[in-house]
C-alpha cells in the first residue's frame, strides 16, 4: 500500500519518496527525524499514519503557501522593512547575546561567528523554528569599526573613512535547531566615501543618525549623501543582502517573494 508523508515543515532527512519506501520496507521505526513523530496505528487491517507535527505557529502562512513563518533575531528596523519589501511574514525576536570583541578572527569570519551566535541563542528559546540571523561590521585598515559610543567617537570615525573606500560585511545564518539545519555565509561590499569636511561632520553627527550605525553613518539616510559610490550590494551595507538572504530562504523552502 502506497503511503503519502503530505506535510513537511522542516528540511527532510530523506526525500519523500526515500521515506515511502522506508516505511515500506522497515516500518515506523526508520523515520525518526526530530521534526516528526509518526505513530503507526493498526485499523482494520490498513497502516494508518499520524503525524505529531511539534511545531508552534507563529502566524499563518500567506495564502498561496509560500512562505512559512520564520524569527527573524534582529531588532534592526532596517533588516525589518528589507525583508517587509519582499512580502515576507516573520516574527521579530531579537537575539540577547551580548557582542565582544574577538581578537585574532578575521573580518568576515567575526561577521560569520556572530550572525551564527545570534541565531543560535534564539534558537534555544524556539528549537522548533527557523531562525534567520545577521551582523553587519564597516571595516577599514582590517580594523572593525562598531557603533560609536559618543559623538568624539563618532567624529573620529568619520575622519578616517573620508575620502577613501571601506568595506561593509554582513554575515547572515539561517537555522533550525530541532532539523539539525545550519547554513551561513558572509557578503562584501566596497564603499567608497566622499571626502568630508569638518562642517560637514559636525552637521552630520547633529542629526543624532551616526550614533546607532556600525561606522557612524547609514546610507539609507541622510548619510547616503557622503558615499560616492559602492561596489557590490547595497541592501549588504543596509543590513541585510537580500539576494544572498532569499536563496538561503529559497534553498531551505522556507520562503519565497514570487
């Protein structure tokens, strides 16, 4: 007797039809993914299946089922309005870890470690749901440049990215702690800055914009009008690398913009 597994909300282990034949061939007792819990029942002489589905909702799926609910561990506006541009229904959760410095890590691989570590802690709190995580660095000289902690900082950053370029990394992870699924990456973009002067700075960190943007500017705000130009992604210097963020979304079937 053909059996059909219809609802799958996390990446299988096995291909359906791998998990068909499975069953056929070795009973319940060789499927046992974490995200499933199948209990073969005996009525009237005909296997019947029931799935446990241990899975928490956070909202409905949008009405022509492409995209599934996923957390996104970021309170960053900006990341929020990219991924709202694209239709995408998520909950916003952001991550408590607490970010130090990592001596000795590289650029990318630093962005990489705390998109991972972002997601990983709420990840604990929500193992049955997918976890879209990121952390963007500006670097120059192989120095991080973080959020400014006054405006004297504020003004000395922008000093030393003036007239010159930089290089913005997001390192972006999406996972499900209860599939065992993971999968990162990091994505570069070169910005090149015009050359600022004093009053220019000054103007710029009045308007209180540079205070809570890794490097002390945004260039979806009024700080725009200090880059040239960019090389590479621009919703990467944003926050998030939106082409880079869908196919990882896509290549996990858990959500779609088309």
């Amino acid at each position: 007797m053909g059996l059909t597994l219809s609802a799958v909300l996390c990446p299988p282990v096995l291909s359906l039809d791998r998990r068909e034949r499975a069953l056929a061939q070795h009973g319940a007792e060789s499927l046992t993914p974490l995200a499933f819990l199948p209990i073969v029942q005996a009525k009237r002489g005909e296997a019947a299946i029931k799935f446990g589905l241990e899975r928490r909702h956070l909202s409905e799926m949008n009405k022509n089922n492409k995209n599934e609910t996923f957390i996104l561990a970021s309170g960053s506006p900006r990341r929020q309005e990219l991924l709202h541009q694209l239709g995408f229904s998520f909950e916003v959760i952001p991550s408590k870890l607490e970010e130090t410095n990592q001596s000795g890590m590289e650029p990318r691989g630093h962005a990489i470690y705390y998109a991972k570590e972002k997601a990983k802690e709420v990840a604990q709190r929500y193992p049955q749901e997918w976890v879209l995580a990121a952390d963007t660095i500006v670097v120059v000289d192989e120095e991080i440049l973080g959020k400014p902690v006054d405006s004297t900082e504020a003004t000395a950053m922008l000093f030393r990215l003036s007239g010159r370029s930089h290089h913005v990394i997001t390192g972006v992870c999406l996972l499900h702690a209860q599939c065992g699924v993971e999968e990162s990456q990091a994505v570069e973009t070169e910005v090149f800055m015009r050359s600022l002067g004093a009053a220019d700075i000054e103007g710029y960190i009045a308007t209180g914009e540079p205070m809570d943007k890794a490097g002390a500017y945004g260039i979806q705000g009024i700080g725009g009008c200090l880059v040239q130009r960019i090389e590479g992604s621009y919703s990467n210097v944003v926050g998030l690398p939106l082409c880079e963020t869908v196919e990882l979304l896509r290549r996990h079937q858990v959500a779609d913009p088309f």
